[in-house]
C-alpha cells in the first residue's frame, strides 16, 4: 500500500485539487444562498417601466439570422488556418521542399474550402424580413 502513503510527491498535488474542489464547491453554494436570500422577490412595475425615453417594451420574439453564425465560423475557420501558417514561414529553411510541398497542399486545400464556401452562397448576406 505504498501508494497511499503521504510520501508519495504526488500528494500535496491531491490534497490540494480535494481542497480547491471544495472551496469551489461551497463558494457556490454560498453565493446562491445568499443570493436567494437578499433577492427581493416582488416585482415592481416601477422596475419594469422603461426609463426616461424609449419606446414601449413589447415582447416580440428574438429572431436572430443564422447567418452572423456562418460569418463567424468561417471567419475562425481561415483565421485559425492563416495563424498554422507563421510557424512554417519561421523554419522555412528548416523544412526545405518537403515542408513547401506540405504547405502547398494545405493552402490547396484551403483555397478548395473557400471555393466550397463561395458556391454554397456561405459568403453572401440575406436579408431576412
């Protein structure tokens, strides 16, 4: 049962993940409690007015277009792949054709990927009314 023992170099790491767990566990206790408990629980229609200018609150439903997801996306997409590209222009020399030829590959197939992209209609903006 040498493992359990409190020599092992590991066991402050344990001990101090066990006690890390628990303080995160009982400080969210806490704050819901205490949020719970000091949150008034009326609502006033004081509160729910608007405030010195606006139009009138109506609820309508919240449709926000697929398409800032789209945009987004690709945007990580050939941002993401464009950041793979600095390590390979710093050891250039390093890689000789081997890493040329990898490198023409991967911007092969990025190019591939916007041309996909583009005719799919990905990168066109629709206006939804």
């Amino acid at each position: 049962m040498e493992h359990m023992s409190a020599t092992n170099p590991y066991f402050g790491v344990f001990v101090l993940f066990v006690l890390t767990f628990g303080a995160f566990y009982a400080t969210t206790v806490a704050a819901r409690w205490a949020s719970r408990a000091l949150a008034r629980k009326d609502t006033e229609k004081l509160k729910l007015s608007i405030y010195e200018c606006g139009p009138e609150v109506t609820k309508q439903p919240n449709r926000i277009s697929t398409q800032f997801y789209l945009f987004a996306l690709l945007f990580l997409l050939f941002d993401v792949e464009v950041v793979f590209m600095f390590p390979w222009a710093i050891d250039f020399k390093l890689l000789g054709w081997f890493g040329f030829a990898e490198m023409l590959m991967f911007i092969l197939l990025l190019t591939i990927g916007f041309i996909y992209a583009w005719k799919k209609g990905a990168l066109e903006w629709h206006n939804i009314k």
